[in-house]
C-alpha cells in the first residue's frame, strides 16, 4: 500500500524505556510504520537544556534506541538517527529564529511550565526550545507529527514559523506539518498519582527482569479507600485495574471489575495477576532485546545508517533554504 508521507518524531534520550514511554509513544510509532515513511530522532540537543551532565548521554541514547528496536521499529525502512550527528538541523534552527517573535515563545505554556521547574536555569535554549523543534520537523520535509492534544500548540507553533519563513523569503520550500492526532494515554506510575516517569521513581521499566517487574507492580497504589481485603473497592479509581485493561484478557479484566466491587479478589491477588500478564506480554520484548544486545555495535549501525539517510534529506532542505534566503553560495 502507498504511504501517506512522511511522520516526523523525537524523544529525549531518557535511558532504558518504561511502560508510561511504551503505551505514550513508542507503540505508536510502531503503529505509524505501516502507514508513514517515519523519522524517529533521539534529541540530544534538546536534552541538554535540562540535564545537569552529560556523562550517560551515550549510554542512555544506547539504551533507547535498543528499546525501540526490540519494541518493532523497522530500520530497514524507517530513519532512526541522533539529532545532534544531523548539524543541520542547528543551522535551520538559527534562520528559524529570525521569523520567530520573542514573546510568543515565553508566552508558550510549556516554557512557563519548565521555567518554573528550572528557576535557576533558564537559559535561551530553553526559550528557543519549540523552534528546534520546528527546525526538527521541517529539515525532514515531514507532511505530520503524531502528537497529543497537550502538544497541538507546539505543532500550531511550528506551522505558523513555516508561514513566517515562507511569507518572509516569498518561498513555499518548507512544508507545514499536518497533526497526526493521536491518543496518548497518560500512564500514572506505581504511586497511581503522577505521570510515569523515571525522575520520579514511580516507573516500571520494560527490560527489567520479571522478578524485578512484580516487585514494583506489588508497590503500586490501589484504590485507597480499600484499607481491609474485607472492604469492597473500586477498580474505576485503581491504576491497577487501568493496567489490567490493557494487559490482561477480557474475562480478567471483567471478572476483577465484578469481584473487586464485592470484595472477592483481593489486592495482592489481583496485582499478582496483573504482575503474571505484563510479563508475559513483555517477554517477546525482552528476548529479542537481549538477543540484539549480543552485538554491542548492532545499535549503533542502525544509528549511523539513520544519521547518513538524515543527513541526504537534511542537506538538500538546506540547499533549498538558503536559495530561498538569498544567501550566498560556497
Ligand atoms: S482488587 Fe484490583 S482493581 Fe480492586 S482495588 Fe485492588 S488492585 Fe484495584
């Protein structure tokens, strides 16, 4: 079947992958595949707005892309590569920044958000954030961007720079990106309060052995008005049960909706079952995981193939641009 055109998606280099990143986006971007040529970046340069080190920049960017591959990205077809070995992406961020006003980048919800999480820290990368990230989108010619509700003010963001820019330079050489919408669940973590994440410890991660799997799933907050195994719940309010609809069969997920209204199923019996179906369904994951981590370099060929079918689109698109600028030619 002819594909649609061509998707375009970072992610931070966050390490070794945990379910709230698997359900939120990598089973999308799996998804996406059949339908779209996809560009999947692991964005270093945007990371280091916030990181304090850079020590496990390599290995994290190592372990995410590893996570990918076993989870079904096809690099075969698909261009997974590292933001920072693509330049160019730098230089369209800088020519981007020109048709950008500057306050409507400090008025973006999200820049409020991390300068309020990073008070000491506020540097202009972090102002310029969502003009990389056009720069990101745009380099690739990308026609969408699988993005969630919460992240259509960036994509509004990006297609209004590629009117600026297009308006400004009298060119129609950059390509608004479409929103791909999609529906990102948001994954609570095992204190069934907050957004997984690994920051915050509250993360169950997907090559973690199994014994390690149940540890945390027997950690998880259930619905806290159930103090005694006496008490009925109610599995509407429980992370447990949310979990359960996605990995446990119809009949389970229906017999703990009945029996724990009834107080039938206790909360460690039902965390137990929960704990035996995530590790089934992740155990495919985990073997090829750890079949391709036997060779060391496997990862990082897909990253440099990435990098190098990246690279042929990226320096066209700026050929392209600078035309369209006027600037001179070499
Ligand atoms: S029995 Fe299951 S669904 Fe009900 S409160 Fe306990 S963990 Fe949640």
């Amino acid at each position: 079947m002819p594909k649609k055109g061509r998707v375009f998606s970072g992610a931070r280099p966050t390490g070794r992958q945990h379910l709230g990143n698997y359900l939120g986006a990598i089973q999308n971007y799996i998804a996406l595949q059949d339908e779209y040529h996809c560009v999947y970046c692991i964005v270093d340069i945007h990371a280091l707005t916030t990181v304090d080190t850079t020590e496990d920049l390599v290995q994290n960017t190592y372990e995410m892309a590893l996570d990918w591959l076993a989870a079904g990205m096809r690099p075969e077809e698909t261009i997974i590569f590292v933001q920072s070995q693509v330049p160019e992406v730098t230089e369209l961020h800088t020519y981007l920044s020109m048709v950008t006003p500057l306050g409507k980048l400090t008025d973006l919800p999200t820049f409020k958000e991390k300068a309020r999480m990073h008070p000491h820290n506020i540097n202009y990368g972090l102002v310029g954030y969502p003009v990389l990230q056009t720069a990101d989108i745009v380099l690739y010619k990308s026609n969408a961007v699988p993005v969630g509700m919460d992240q259509a003010p960036h994509l509004e963001f990006a297609r209004e720079t590629v009117r600026s820019f297009n308006y400004r330079y009298n060119t129609n050489v950059l390509i608004e990106p479409q929103m791909a919408a999609t529906e990102y669940p948001k994954v609570l973590g095992i204190d069934g309060q907050q957004k997984m994440s690994k920051s915050l410890d509250n993360h169950i991660e997907l090559a973690a052995k199994p014994e390690e799997t149940t540890r945390r799933v027997m950690q998880m907050v259930t619905d806290p008005q159930r103090m005694k195994r006496s008490d009925p719940g109610n599995p509407d309010i429980c992370n447990v049960f949310s979990m359960h609809k996605v990995f446990s069969s119809a009949e389970e997920v229906s017999m703990v909706n009945v029996e724990c209204r009834r107080a039938g199923i206790g909360c460690v019996q039902c965390k137990q079952l929960f704990a035996r179906n995530l590790n089934q369904n992740l155990e495919p994951f985990r073997t090829r995981r750890a079949e391709l981590a036997k060779d060391p370099d496997l990862v990082w060929g897909v990253l440099r193939d990435g990098q190098k079918r990246a690279s042929a689109i990226a320096q066209q698109t700026m050929r392209e641009v600078r035309e369209a600028i006027g600037l001179p030619k070499p």
